[in-house]
C-alpha cells in the first residue's frame, strides 16, 4: 500500500504469516525540500498520527476479517458506495497491463 499525507508518504508492505495473521512492515518517506526544516518534535508527532491511523485500520481489518467468515458474508471485490475509485483504479490498470501484453 501507499499512504500519501501532506508532506509524508508511507509504504506498507503486507506479509502473511497465516491464514488469519499477517505483519506490516512500514517506510517512511519525507518531501526531500521539507527536511531542513524538520525536528524531532515535528518527526514525533507525525509518526503518533500514523500510528493512529494503522491503529484505526488494524481495528477495521480486523472486523472485516470477522465478517468475511461469518455465514452472512457474500463475495464481492469492492464495497461499491465506499471503493468506486479503487476499482476504477484497478481496472484501468489491468486494462492497461494486459493491453501491453498485446
């Protein structure tokens, strides 16, 4: 995944280690114009707001998960009312990636 906020962009490369589990390895980047004007304060604050939100997202994964395997759960690649661009982003992409194969 990549998360771009403001002046920071993270990356999160997702590993399974099971068929429920996983870990998240984070990087962190920084506008290279901004670093001379950063400080430890600024660093700090940044990587608790992060926190935050992977914390947020751990938690709705996690419910997702849950869902996923309850009974009441149908198939489907996209929440359609919350993913629209995602999907359209995916499907230019693979029209793109197999038209080059063309």
């Amino acid at each position: 995944m990549i998360n771009r906020y403001g002046p920071w962009m993270d990356t999160n490369v997702v590993t399974p280690t099971g068929p429920n589990t996983c870990v998240v390895h984070f990087d962190y980047f920084l506008e290279a114009d901004l670093l001379p004007r950063v400080d430890d304060k600024f660093v700090e604050e940044s990587l608790a707001a992060s926190g935050r939100v992977q914390a947020e997202d751990t938690w709705l994964c996690e419910k997702v998960q849950g869902g996923m395997e309850s009974p009441g759960y149908g198939s489907g690649r996209y929440a359609p009312a919350m993913e629209a661009a995602m999907f359209h982003f995916h499907d230019r992409l693979w029209r793109d990636l197999t038209a080059a194969e063309e």
